[in-house]
C-alpha cells in the first residue's frame, strides 16, 4: 500500500474513534451517584421520553407508594402519577387532575410536577425498586445505605463537569 493510502486509512479510522468518542460522551444516561463524592452506583442510557418508575415505603405510614415520571426536556423528570393503598400522614389529597382507585390502590395521574433530579437518603427497606422502561435498574438493598444520593439524567460528559466542581468545593471549605 502507498504511504498517501496508509495515511488515508490511519485518518478514517482516527475520525471514527474520535466520532464515536464524541457520541458516547453525548449519550445521556440516568445515574445514581454519591452525592458527596460523586461515585456513580447505577449509570443507563437514558432518552427523553423514557418512563421511569420508583417504588418506595412511607416512612411513618409504612404502606408502599409508587412514583410514576418520564424524562422531559432538558433531561428533566416529570411526575405522572402517583399510587398507594391508603391516605395518612404527609400523603396529598388532591395532586394532579385525576384520581381514581383501581386493584386497591388509590391513584392521582396527569400530575405535570417538573424535577430537575432527585436527592434522598437510601435505605435498603424503604427504596423499593426504580425501574427505566419496566427494566430493574436498582433497589434500596443494591445502592449504600444511609448515603445521600442523586437520580439525575445527564449526558455522559457531565460526570467530569460535576467532578471537577465538587473537587473546586473541597479545596474551597
């Protein structure tokens, strides 16, 4: 092969790499990180429009509740609906446009309420199970216990971002 063909070559497969490289750091992804430290426990890939459910306990009532959002614009999340079996201590009466019972559970839907992330203290008990489109992504028993963490959506590349302004916040305090 001449050397004009061999340098050909070598300069496709650099643009592809580097094209590829471009789109992973793109690709956005839902994670679940430290909040402190920034270590990611669950990292998927993520698009708007996506369904993501999160089944937790109440903590005084001890009945389940379940969350019901999609990934909106800007990698936001957007509340749906809401379920559970009984009213009680901290639980809405009237969220959202809608509300019904069905099999046992009261649900209030077309809620509408807009999240840029979600942060909580984990619990193996209490975080029941968080799903992306019916797939099990994590539990409360799968993530630390007692840590504070993030659900956020964010493109791949954010991690460095975060990173690097945590790290900022540490040299500063």
């Amino acid at each position: 092969m001449k050397k004009s063909g061999k340098i050909a070559v070598l300069v496709l497969v650099l643009l592809t790499v580097l094209g590829f490289g471009c789109y992973w750091q793109a690709q956005t992804v839902l994670r679940i990180y430290d909040y402190k430290t920034g270590k990611i426990y669950v990292e998927v890939p993520a698009k708007e429009g996506d369904k993501l459910f999160f089944g937790w306990v109440h903590s005084w009532e001890k009945i389940p509740w379940h969350e019901f959002y999609h990934i909106g614009p800007q990698n936001t999340l957007v509340l749906e609906k809401i379920c559970f079996p009984a009213f009680g201590a901290g639980i809405p009466e009237n969220k959202g446009k809608k509300c019904y019972v069905k099999d046992g559970m009261i649900y209030m839907d077309e809620i509408g309420q807009v999240f840029p992330y979600f942060v909580w203290i984990n619990s193996h008990f209490a975080t029941r199970e968080i799903k992306l489109n019916d797939v099990h992504i994590s539990s409360g028993a799968e993530l630390p216990e007692h840590t504070r963490v993030i659900l956020a959506i964010e493109r791949r590349v954010d991690k460095w971002l975060r990173m690097t302004k945590l790290s900022s916040k540490a040299t500063r305090t």
